[in-house]
C-alpha cells in the first residue's frame, strides 16, 4: 500500500495543487488542501473500491477538500499597523491601479464564473477528455462542451476589454466587427 501511495503522490500531487488553487486562488490556502487531501487519500486508500477511476477519485477528495476550506473562511481582520500586511495592501492597491504590459492569464481565469473555471481546470490544465470531465463533474458531455464554449467566448471578451482599456481601440473595434 506505501508503494501505491508513493505512486499516488508522485502522479497526483502537482494536479491536487493546480486544481486546489484553481478553486482557493491563494497559494498558502492551496498547498495546505494538497496536504489534506493526500493525507484524506492515505487514509481512503485501503478503502477505494475501484467502482471509479482513481482520478476521479482523487478530484472528489480534492474539490471537497477546497469546498471545505471555502466554507471555512470566513472574513479576516487584519490591522494595518503591522508592516508586512500594510505592504501587502499597498501592493493589491498598486497592482489593481497599474494594468501590466501582457494580461495575466491566471487573471482572466479567476474572473470566470466556478463551474466554468472546473471545467476549463479540468479540460485544458488536467488534459482530461469531455467524458472524463462530465464523470467528474457529474454533468452531460452537452454540458462541458456548453461550459468550455462559453468559458471561450467569456475569456476573449475579457481579453478584449483589457486590450481596449490599454488604449487598443482599433484593434477592439475590429474585433467586434468580426464577431
């Protein structure tokens, strides 16, 4: 069972952690859940029936695990008058007041409504196909296709908008024309 586990990790333990902040986008918050859920997989491991993959296995602990930590924060005070937090604050301030030179691609993604962001997660960052999705996911194959479809459509009008925003107006127009 060490042998299988150690496999498991190895395979499994970079995805738990892609995944995990895909759902927390916070890196901390991210790595603590892949501790958990590897922690949850060692003690299930004896018990796993096979009746599903093993990846959709692991994906059920794991966006469990995140619900979990969702649910779990709640709002945190924190005082100003500690250094590191003011220098945090003051970087959230500086970064959302100047736009960088290339859009951020994780960005983009965090502004995609959560059923989307899974599939997308899923489909395109876990290289899963449509049916495996839909497993994990317990959705109709339609519905992944619909979700990526309009994941597509949502990222490029967002990618346009920051493209315009930067002063790319010809280029935004053209764009619309073509749509």
């Amino acid at each position: 069972m060490v042998e299988k586990f150690e496999r498991i990790v190895r395979e499994y333990q970079d995805k738990i952690f892609r995944l995990s902040y895909s759902f927390l986008r916070d890196r901390a918050a991210a790595e603590e859940t892949t501790q958990d859920v590897l922690l949850r997989i060692w003690k299930g491991l004896q018990g796993f029936r096979s009746e599903s993959s093993l990846s959709t296995w692991i994906y059920a602990i794991t966006r469990n695990a995140c619900i979990t930590a969702l649910n779990g924060r709640g709002l945190q005070s924190v005082s100003l008058e500690e250094p590191e937090a003011r220098r945090q604050a003051e970087q959230r301030v500086l970064d959302d007041w100047l736009m960088p030179e290339q859009p951020n691609a994780a960005d983009l993604l965090n502004r995609l409504p959560a059923k989307y962001r899974q599939v997308v997660a899923l489909f395109y960052m876990q290289e899963k196909s449509y049916d495996e999705v839909a497993r994990m996911l317990d959705l109709p194959v339609g519905t992944v296709k619909t979700y990526l479809f309009r994941a597509r459509k949502s990222l490029a009008e967002e990618l346009a908008r920051e493209r315009a925003m930067k002063g790319g107006t010809q280029w935004l127009a053209q764009t619309l024309k073509t749509s």
